[in-house]
C-alpha cells in the first residue's frame, strides 16, 4: 500500500515517515498515526502526517 494516497492512512497505524530535515538522507522514523494534515486525497511526495510522539514527516512506508 503506498504512502501517497491519503486512504491508506488510518490514524492508529503503523508507519514510517521522513521528515523534513531528514529528507537529504532519507532516514525513516516509525511511529503510530495520530492526525492526518494532508487534505488532498494523494500526494507525490506521501501523506503529511503527524505521530504520537509530536513528529511530522510523509509517510513513506505503511508497516503491517
């Protein structure tokens, strides 16, 4: 399930995100969904999410 379509994403799940100053590197930071921030339905670059441990990225990856 790709992370660009904002369907996919539940608050509540499992993802891995690449934050804004991480995206040189593309280091993924994993976490659990708690606001979705993205309005449109996809994003090229991934939904912009916000975790329960206050972190905003894209979703890069939708860990099952």
């Amino acid at each position: 399930m790709p992370g660009t379509k904002r369907s996919n994403i539940k608050i509540g799940i499992n993802v891995g995100i690449v934050m804004k100053d991480d995206q040189h590197s593309g280091y993924i930071t994993y976490g659990i969904v708690q606001q979705i921030l993205t309005k449109s339905p996809s994003h090229p670059h991934g939904i912009k999410v916000r975790l329960d441990t206050k972190e905003v990225g894209r979703v890069k990856e939708i860990v099952r």
